[in-house]
C-alpha cells in the first residue's frame, strides 16, 4: 500500500507529474474575455496618447507668452482658431498666437501649454486676454506620456478584469488571446447519494460534491463536465472513468476513496493508470487519491463534502491555476487577520480550521468555525480557512493569520 | 447652474433617489446561481445528517460495553450484521452486541458510538473483539448535528459561491431563488471617438469607457447593452438615450459632460428627466452628472477612462450592488496595506489615488501610482485605490491605508 505524503510532498508529485501541462490559447472577444487569462504580453505598437491633448477647455499657447499676464496685466494674444475634438489642428501657434482646444482635443504645432477657459476674456476683437500664466505642458498630455510605444502593459497569466479590458480596448485589441478554459470531468460515487432533486430516504444524502466541485471549476474559469452520480460498481466506474478522461483534461472524482471495502476510485486509477500517492496527512482530507492516466490528472477527493472542498483548494486549484497560467489571482483570496479566539495544538497532522471574517470595532477578525459535524455547516459559515502546520504547538487569541478565502 | 456636491451628498442623493429600486428575483438551475445574488434567506426544512452517522468505518456499539476495553482485556461483543452504505438498518444493538458501519453509514438503533475498525479483532466465531473503548458520541454525527429544521443557512443578499451551491444542494434546491440581474445600457459620446476595431486618425482616440464599463458590469453580475459610440449630436443622442431608458434599468453614458461648448448628456437628461446633481468634487471625477429618467438613474460620467472608472467604481457600483440586494461582496473588494510612500496633501478636494499592491519581504505594501496621465496606464498599473479625503493633510510612508480593489 502507498504511503501517506504530507502536503508538500504530495504538492511536489502533483507538480512534478502535471506541472509542464499548459492550454492551448484562442482569441475571443474582448468583452468575453472577461474573467479569462491572458496568453500574451500586451506590448504596445502605439505611442498614448497619439497626439499632444490638452486636459482642459481653454488656449493653447505657447507658455513663454504668457509668462508674468495676471488679471490686472493680460497676455494680449492672436485668436488663430478653434481645434475641433477628434480632428487634426489645420493651422500652427506662433508668438502671441493662441487657439482654443476643448479637453481631449488636440494641441496644433508650436503650442506647449494650455490656459484654462475661466482665465481668459473675449474682447472681440480677434484677440484673447490671458490673465493667468501657464508653464510648458502645464494642462498637457503629450504623445506617449501615458504608454510608449513597446511598453509593456499588461503581462501574459493576467486574470482580465474591466480595467484590463479597458487597457486592451485602448491599444485595439477587439480579440483577445487567452488560455482555452480546461475542461473537467466531475464524478461522484457512493451506493448512499441520491441527486439533488431526491428526497433522501434512509441513511441516503443528496450528492453535495458534484456541485461545489462544479462551481469551484466554474468560478475558476474551467468547463465542467458534472457526470454525477455513479454507484458503487467496479466495472461501471471504470467505464465512465475512462470515457472522462478521454473527453477531459483532468477527472475529479468524490466519494469511495476511503481504505475501506469499497475503495473503487483507488482500484478504477490503479488499473486505468497509475496511483501516484494514495493518502495526505491533512484534516480534514486524508483519503486523497492522485493518479496519472495517459498524462492527465485524476484526483481521488474525499466524500466528506468539506474535506472535498478543502482538498479541491489546497490540491487540484494551484494545479489548475498553473495549467491555465493565472498568476495574478491570490490578491483576491488572502487576507490576513487576528484570531479572536485561541486554537489549541493539531497533535502532529496539519489542519485546516474554518475561518469567519467578523467586524470587531473596525478591525477585521478572524474567527475559527468550530463544528462538530462539517458536513455543510462550515461551509455555510466559513469565508475561508487556515493551514494549520503539523508541528504548530497552537495558535493564541490575536495572533495574525492569513486566511485563504474560499 | 447646479453647485458641485460633495462626494458624501453625490452619495445621499443617489441612495434617496434610487435606494428603493430593487430588482424582482428569478429561479435559477442551481449550477447557473454561481456568481449571482441569493433572493432568500435558506431556512432548512430538513436535519442535517437525517440520521445518526458514523464517520469511521468501524462498529457501532453501545458506549458503556466498551468501557474499560483494551489490548489485553478486549470487550467482546456479538456481531449482529453489517449496515450497508446508504441504506437504513434493519436490527437494532443490544446490550454486548454490535454492528458493522462504514463511513457515512447509518448507526442502528440502541447503538450511540463507534469503534474504528482498526481497534477491533474478528475471533471468527460470531463475536468481534473491541480493542479500545468508546465514549458516547464518539465518530458519530447525530441527527441534526449540521443543521437543524429551521436553522438559517444562507443569507438573503449573499452573492453565492461554490461553497453556498453545496450547502444549497445538500437541502435539495435544484433551483435557487436569485435576483434578476440588471439590464445597464452604456453609451460613449464623443467625435473624436473610434471604434476598438478602427486606428485613430488625427486626433482621434479609441472608446474605452464602453468596454471597461460594459466588463465592470459583468463582474457585477449585471446584463450590460453596448450600445457604443454616439456622435456629438443633440437630437440623435436624445433618441439613443431615451429609447436607452424605455429599454433598461439604468443608462451610463460617458464622456460629453464636462461644461463645455458640447454638454450633451447633460442637456439630454435635463430634457428628457431631471438633472440632480451636475459635478462631484472629486480627482478625478468632477464632471459627473446624475439624472432621474421615469424613476430610473441616469449618470454622466467623465470622458476621461480613469475618472470615468473611479466614478463607477464610487458612485455607481455602490447603487447596482443595492438594487441587486448583494451584501457580502466587500470581503473580496478591501484590503488594508501600509504605504511605500508618502502621500502628499490633496489640496482641499477628495481625490482618489491608483495603489499598486506589492510584497515586500513578506510585507504587503500599497504603492501609490503616480501618472502625469491616467489615461491607461494607471487603470493597467493599479490594483485598486484608495480615497483621500478633502481634508487630509497627507499621508505618510507605511501609513495604514484601505485599499478597494478593483
């Protein structure tokens, strides 16, 4: 029988195994990319603005003119013209020549400065009176101020975010090339599930696995594939296994990974594949299952369905974070806070302990989800958990943690 | 001409106005509610477990027999049959026998404890020898342990996520009660505008506010019409904008509202409805406009694609999150960080700064983004933001500071 792995080592066969698998990429609208993971670095083939624009309505000058002009001793200039918005300026600014230009509009040659409309007068006579003094590129963008040509601007394994979009609309990408979503099999077993539309009867349980795992994948922009349920069956499992992995970057099944008599994942990887670590002495989730099947992944999590969803965070999701090259996701998904309550010693195995996030005089606490049962109740009240490391002698009331939020 | 409010009365006139609206609700396939917004408070109609549970693989006993059990001196006890996985048991435990249960089995009745499997010895004569003695309650989860009739699990207003789908589907909701999504058109107005699909000409610039408005709503779990460039062009803006309005429930356009020669949003808005507010005093972000169409918001955002993000971010964001009941969205959203750089004064206006998140030898710091323009490469630099507030005389280097991620 295999040994049980620690987290680490079970971390390091994950990666060693399933490391080197990256999707393919595709190009998809921009506003379907939302949400999808950058292919490429975004290296910008124009200068930002493309032209010199002034950031307010007013004249542009050239700022010498207007050097020492106040209220009482105008900067008398020559009204040259009006600069539409979005056209090309006809005409250049000399000495004591001024044009207006309304905000985002272009400054014609020879201008460098704009003065605000509210510090000029009309006095209709083909002149404008500056009253106060503008330096060089004061109320200026100049062209490439904001983004030069060949910077680049947002880099390959970004999560795209509307401000992203916006960055990728500017420089003209109407497509988009991202990482193609992995596509995952989601398997149940047990002769105790029945599904969510079933009134129990007995000891039976509604199958809760297939549907957080699904959501999980889907919120981490993967295309689930949920199979459901499968009995406890040898033979059946083995073909609706094979069949997944055929049609699916990896295969998650819960359920019948116990060291018991009916430990049908166990035996289903072993014959189709290879069992690459059989147990991680973590709690909740020990009877984890990792197997290599022509190169893909497939997990054996738990049936518990806390313990699934815990294994599926510390687990599958970096692995699949990797093979859909995101890397800029964890600033969503920790946090650090005091505990407002001590945890005692984890005896020797690495824990994960619930976390809800409390408000206590405007400092963010962290509570630990106590609960004798953690079938759906710590889910319902945990915003994330700690890892509790297995030589960790206990945790006192106030100490930091950081909170992997779910 | 309408004063220039503060950012706290922009606020109360928002919420005053349009507090009210809320969206109706809909029935969603539980796998399709992931993202969106719980229209119900999930009381539980059923115990969780329904029925007493072993969470070993082992024998259940009645604690007592076992007491004073040991390697040595093993409690011997009749063995009465095996409880199948998912099934009800169809005998009960007497005093000196016992039952064997796998994980997640049922415990018969008379029994109220296990005995893992390991701490057992099968004589082969009808009896199984108990190595180890069990207290009452021990690697049982009674019946309603988790959860209990009429416990609330899940909160009206939570946007749900993974670990909510699994508590909905553990208490059978195939289909969740959710809040419609809001249907948000969005408009760009501007001649110097182009599509993401053409190259600018002159002084023409690419419309980003479309998408980066159009992506933000997205993530807000909103339905977002694109309706794109609109020519600076009274009549035509009027009609775009009111069918806008007939066809949705709420109407962001951006760019055309700073005071200028060419304030369309405004004069549309102020024909069509009524203008409550014209300007917020706030960098950037001044030129924002509120306005009430038949009961519907309507909002004038800067042209500037920073500003125009910061305002949607601070004004609008606050009021679509209210109108779809969502309430537990800001744990994702804030994070607290210490500056790695002075701040200084913001010159008597509330203004908001782009913040790089950063490590620093495990530190996270927030790094204030300075750009001389905001066009893109703040929106592609900055993680999120912090406010400034129009009083503050400057914020010093590893200051604490609230960061909104975008």
């Amino acid at each position: 029988m295999l040994t049980v792995k620690t987290s680490s080592e079970a971390e390091e066969i994950i990666f060693d195994t399933f490391g080197q698998i990256k999707m393919n990429t595709e190009d998809v609208e921009i506003l379907s990319s939302v949400g999808r993971i950058l292919a490429i670095d975004i290296v910008s083939t124009e200068n930002v603005p493309s032209f010199n624009r002034s950031t307010v309505d007013g004249f542009a000058v050239k700022a010498q003119n207007t050097f020492g002009c106040s209220d009482s001793i105008p900067a008398i200039l020559n009204f040259k013209g009006e600069v539409l918005m979005g056209e090309a300026p006809t005409f250049e600014i000399g000495k004591d020549e001024c044009a207006y230009v309304p905000t985002g509009g272009e400054l014609p040659a020879g201008a460098d400065a704009m003065v605000m409309i509210e510090y000029s007068e009309n006095y209709g006579d083909g002149t404008r009176a500056m009253l106060k003094p503008s330096a060089p590129g004061q109320h200026v963008t100049f062209i490439g101020d904001d983004v030069k040509v060949g910077q680049a601007v947002l880099h390959k394994g970004t999560k795209l975010a509307a401000r992203h979009i916006g960055v990728l609309a500017a420089l003209g990408y109407d497509k988009v090339p991202v990482y193609k979503k992995p596509v995952i099999s989601v398997i149940s077993t047990g002769d105790e599930l029945v599904d969510v539309t079933e009134s129990p009867k007995g000891a039976e349980v509604r199958d809760i696995n297939s549907f957080t795992i699904c959501a999980a994948l889907e919120e981490l922009g993967c295309e689930y594939r949920k199979i459901g349920i499968v009995k406890d069956n040898l033979p059946l499992l083995e073909s609706v296994m094979t069949k997944a992995f055929s049609e699916s970057d990896m295969v998650i099944v819960s359920g019948g990974s116990s060291v018991g008599v009916k430990d049908s994942t166990f035996k289903v990887l072993d014959k189709i594949g290879e069992v690459l670590f059989h147990g991680i002495a973590i709690k909740p989730g020990k009877p984890t299952i990792l197997g290599n099947v022509n190169g893909k992944p497939g997990f054996g999590l738990p049936g518990h369905p806390l313990a699934a969803y815990y294994v599926f965070n510390l687990f599958v999701k970096p692995l699949i974070k990797n093979m859909t090259g995101a890397n800029n996701t964890d600033l969503y998904n920790k946090k650090n806070a005091n505990l407002t309550l001590s945890i005692p010693c984890n005896h020797g195995r690495e824990e994960c302990m619930g976390i809800k996030m409390k408000n206590e005089n405007g400092r963010t606490m962290a509570e630990p989800v106590y609960a004798k049962s953690g079938l759906i109740s710590v889910l319902s009240d945990s915003d994330g958990y700690i890892r509790i490391a297995r030589d960790c002698e206990g945790l006192s009331q106030d100490e930091e943690v950081e909170i992997e939020l779910f």
